[in-house]
C-alpha cells in the first residue's frame, strides 16, 4: 500500500512519540518534522533515521507545502491558533493535539466517522480522550445524569512544558468535551500533576449522580466501550467498577504507555498520540480508496 505523508509540528515529547508511532505505521510516514529548538532530543533522532526537519516551525510548511498531505500539531493552544489559518490555506488536513478546541473535537471510539468528513480536527485532552468515552458510555444508559466529574492525574515528570502552559485549557476544554458527548450540562474537569517517585502510571476517575442507576447496564456500556478504546490505545483498562456507593458512580481507568518514546507511566501522552495516529490512518485510508478525493 502506498503510504501518505505526515507532517509535525513541534519536536517535544508529544511530537517524537507520533514520530516514533508513525515510524512502525503501515500506512504513514513522515515527510517533515518541525519545531523550533535546534537542540532539540527529538530532532536529533528525526536526523538520525533520515527524517527531514526543520527549525522554522510552521514556516517549514509554507515554504515546501509538498512535504504531507496531512499534518499533526503538537505545539500549544495559543500557538496552533496561528498555525491553524495557515495550514487552512495549505489545504492540508490538521489533527490538532492541543486544547486550543479550534476544530471539531474528535473521540474517536465516538465519532472517528465525522471526523475524518472535514479538514481539521481537535483532540481535546489527555484526560478527555480518557474520560469522555466512559460519560459518554454511561449517558447512553443514564441520559438524566444529574452531574458529572473527571479528575485525571498524570505523573509530573510526563507533564512537558507543552502540557504546564495549558492548563486552564485542558479544564475548560475536557470539561466542554464532557458536555457536548455526554450531553449532561452540568460537568467539572480537574487535573493534577502528580510529583511521586518513581512516577505514576496515569489514572482517570469519573463521578456520575445519577438516581437510581442501572448499574449491570452501566458496567457493560462502559466495559464495551474500553474494550473497542483498547484497539487503538492497547494500555487502557478499567481498574475500578463501576461502582455505586452514597449516590454516586465511580469508575477509574488507567491508561499506560507503549514506551515507544517515553516511559510507561507516560499513558497520558500516549493516548492522545494513539487516538492521533488512528484518525490520520484512517484519513489516509480514505484518501487511497477514493483516490485523493477526501
């Protein structure tokens, strides 16, 4: 199978595991990877295996637009908001791992379909690629769920400068994401940077009041629902419930790393870099059967 040319923004911890991920994919490969430190980690590797790269960010793009036909941005919110309207111009399609919540938000065990329909889409969060499914799942039983809450907590050593500097991105974001899959208005998301040694593996925890739950329909909804995330992200697993105690429903899921570029405990990274590849794989997919007509 020919495979479709890739392209990266941003040469931090996000932006080398796509590379790594790309680099063992039967129907990607990556034609430019792109930041802006010369000193990079990640741009030495890129070198290394006779990837192209640059130092000019978005710029790169700009001048050889040739490079991919599709490109992932893996910078900050603040930052893809520029390179959102340039890569618009370049006609390239954009899967944006910030919380910059520009494009339509993507889950895709949820809505991998529509996704792949437009020129751009936004992976909301970490937390939110982790959470979202499981209200999403418990919803789809429960639809008066009266309130729900996520709290994800990520190891602090995982946590790169990319993911400190958005912060009140990832609350507002996560927690936009749980209302509009879960269609419960009244939502909360909360992170936390855990500093323990050694580091911990990333867990989720989702709280849902619900009145009367049926807890048997529930468990099954959401054990569906990890089981088909497991697909693309083979480190998610529930490790709590769901169980109902005082009122409330409580599952906890853990996500833990393929160590393709970071360690294990890295499971918060490596599931917005799963969902990622899924998608542009099956762009490129699409774009092979019907001939570059997307």
């Amino acid at each position: 199978m020919k495979k479709v040319k890739v392209g990266i923004i941003g040469t931090g911890n996000i932006g080398t595991d796509l590379l790594m991920k790309i680099q063992r994919s039967e129907i990607l490969e990556c034609g430019m990877f792109a930041g802006r430190n010369s000193h990079s980690r990640g741009i030495k590797m890129a070198e290394d295996i006779g990837i192209k790269t640059s130092i000019e960010s978005i710029h790169a793009f700009e001048e050889d637009p040739s490079c991919c036909d599709i490109v992932f941005d893996a910078t900050s919110a603040s930052t893809h908001v520029h390179n959102a309207k340039i890569l618009k111009k370049l006609g390239k399609f954009v899967i944006d791992l910030t919380p910059a919540k520009i494009a339509p938000m993507c889950v895709p065990v949820i809505n991998l379909d529509r996704c792949i329909e437009g020129d751009s889409v936004n992976l909301i969060t970490c937390g939110g690629q982790a959470t979202v499914p499981i209200a999403y799942a418990i919803s789809r039983i429960h639809p008066e769920t009266k309130y729900i809450e996520i709290v994800a907590s990520i190891a602090s050593k995982s946590a790169g400068a990319g993911t400190r500097a958005n912060i009140d991105e990832f609350t507002q974001t996560t927690r936009d994401a749980l209302r509009q899959f879960s269609e419960i208005e009244n939502t909360k998301a909360i992170i936390t940077l855990n500093p323990a040694e050694p580091p911990t593996i990333m867990r989720n925890t989702v709280y849902a009041i619900i009145d009367n739950p049926n807890m048997d329909k529930i468990s099954k909804s959401i054990h569906e629902m990890a089981t088909r995330i497991k697909e693309y992200v083979p480190g998610y697993r529930v490790v709590l419930g769901p169980i109902y105690e005082n009122g409330r429903v409580t599952t906890t899921v853990e996500v833990v790393g393929l160590g393709d570029y970071l360690p294990a405990y890295s499971g918060n990274l490596d599931i917005i870099t799963c969902a990622a590849i899924k998608i542009a794989e099956e762009y490129a997919i699409k774009k092979i059967v019907c001939g570059g007509n997307v």
